[in-house]
C-alpha cells in the first residue's frame, strides 16, 4: 500500500517504521529540522531488544500523490493545526489516531463519514535524545480501529502488516471518551507524584486515590449516555473492588506500559495534550459531576460544590 503518514512524533515514527519494514510504500509530512533529520538519517525505532532503521520518503507539503491510508498521528492538541490539511491529501481513507473525547463527528461531518476511520494506537514512548524512538506495545491496548461495516478492512490490514494487535470496536467515540478519562486521571496522579513511578506506584493510597478517580470519571461518563468501553478496563475500575485494582496498576506501571509508555509522555504533555484533554474533558464532563475524578483532576475548578473541593 502507498500510505502518507501525517505527524512525526513517536506514534508517526513507529508506524511508519513498521509499515515501512513490513513493504508498503510510506511517506512522512515533516517540517523544518526534523524533515532535514529523518530524510539524511531515517527512522530509528527500538522497543530495547530489536532496533530497527528505516528509510521513508520524506514530504514538508502535501503533495498531489495519491495514497491508500493517510495516518494522522498528532497530539490532541496540534489536531486544528493539521485540519486545513486533510481536503489536500489525496486518499480514500483518512485515519484520525489522536485522543478524541469529544468524539469524531465533526471529523466525519468535514470529510465525509465513508473516509474517516478512527484508531488509536496500541503502542507508547518516547523520543530519545539520540533521535531514536523509545517504545513499548501496550498489552493492554491493542491498536484500536472503528468498525466501518468492511470499510475499515484496509486500515486493519495495514497495522496487522505492521505487527500491531488489533481490535475492532463498534463504537469508537465511547472508547476515546473512556479512554481519556483514563489517562487524563493517570497523569494528574503521576503529576502529584513528580511525575516518577516509583513514587506512584510505591503509594497504596495515591494508586487508590487514581483508581477512584477513574471510577467516578467513568461513571460520569456512564451518568451521561456514553458507554464506557472496552470491557477489560471498564471492569478493573468499576467492578474489581479498589485495593485490587490497585494492587494490578501498581504492577501494570512497573513495567513498560508506566516507564516507557505513560510517565514520560505524562511529562512532556502536561502543558499540551494533557492540558487540552483536561478542557474537552471540562465540556464532557461538568464539573462537579464525576466526584474523586473531579478532586484528582481539577481540584481547584470554579463552582464545585462543599465536599469536592
């Protein structure tokens, strides 16, 4: 497959590395130094047992060639910026791979619902200070892509290409909500934490404290219409009682999944993406209405009632 990868921060290098090495046709939108960097030097990726570099024909405008895929892997908060450029990309298919809580509709309203397909990937890291990528699978994650009645078919075709666990989800809008509210609350614990995992997962109260809030997130979610998905993490917040909820994310964030994957992408985001989720979160969510997520996450909002404060 031809297929144009828009961003190249750690989820754009990643999968168009894999994509690259598994035989499709890639190209990567860069800018500036960066474009200068991956073009002279290609993408180097490492999961700390296999580095892999690959070559990738590298654009800083979209061009007039025509592509199967086009992955938009930017941060929630640099979505806008890239908008104007999607009616210029020649593609059937453009694949949305950002946070989202407020849900793809003015995407698919924009563009056309038949060329949007949401995913979000199933991986994490970090850029390293050598220009190589840091990442990890998350286990717990499988990439995740909308169910389009078959017309997702090449998007799962090209991440299974690539090596990524796949599921695929009925209602994509639901998940990113879900989703958000789960990380948004992981990176206001670790914030409290100085952003260190031992710090966190070495506090039963400070894990309880983020399991709560979690809980009362996603039942706020539930409380207005949106279903809290997939079922896995909707059961090790809701269902498994607290100290054992605790007790698993105190061992999930030891590994790979907190130190490669969350806590350094917590830290670099606080003041971007993490920031512009906690607003979208803020039209979701009223404040007030999701109780330990709300005294967790933005504790010193205007208008919370005696209690929540």
């Amino acid at each position: 497959m031809r297929i144009l990868v828009v961003g190249a921060g750690v989820i754009g290098r990643v999968h168009a590395c894999l994509l690259a090495e598994a035989g499709h046709e890639v190209t990567m939108l860069a800018r500036g130094s960066t474009a200068e960097q991956l073009a002279r030097e290609g993408i180097t990726i490492t999961d700390g047992v296999r580095t892999r570099t690959r070559p990738v024909r590298i654009i800083e405008e979209i061009d007039s060639e025509a592509y199967d895929l086009a992955l938009i892997a930017v941060r929630r908060d640099q979505r806008d910026g890239v908008l104007g450029l999607l009616d210029r990309i020649d593609s059937a298919v453009l694949v949305p791979m950002f946070n989202s809580p407020l849900g793809l509709g003015p995407l698919r309203e924009q563009f056309g619902a038949s060329r949007i397909v949401g995913a979000f990937p199933g991986v994490g890291g970090y850029l390293a200070a050598d220009g190589a990528v840091r990442y990890a699978r998350i286990r717990q994650q499988p990439t995740t892509i909308e169910r389009k009645d078959g017309g997702e078919s090449t998007v799962v075709q090209a991440f299974s290409d690539a090596g990524c666990a796949i599921s695929v989800v009925d209602d994509m809008d639901g998940w990113l909500a879900t989703h958000a509210v789960f990380v948004v609350a992981i990176c206001a614990a670790l914030e409290r934490a100085g952003y260190s995992i031992e710090h966190l997962t070495g506090s039963r109260e400070a894990l309880r404290t983020m399991v709560r809030a979690v809980r009362d997130g996603f039942t706020a979610l539930g409380n207005s219409g949106i279903t809290v998905s997939p079922a896995g993490l909707r059961f090790i917040f809701t269902a498994a009682p607290i100290p054992a909820a605790a007790w698993y994310w105190r061992r999930a964030l030891r590994g790979p999944l907190g130190t490669v994957a969350i806590a350094p992408h917590a830290r670099a985001t606080r003041d971007t993406e993490t920031a512009a989720l906690r607003v979208d979160l803020d039209a979701l969510l009223p404040s007030g209405s999701a109780g330990d997520f709300d005294r967790l996450v933005r504790p010193d909002a205007p208008g919370l009632p005696p209690g929540v404060r």
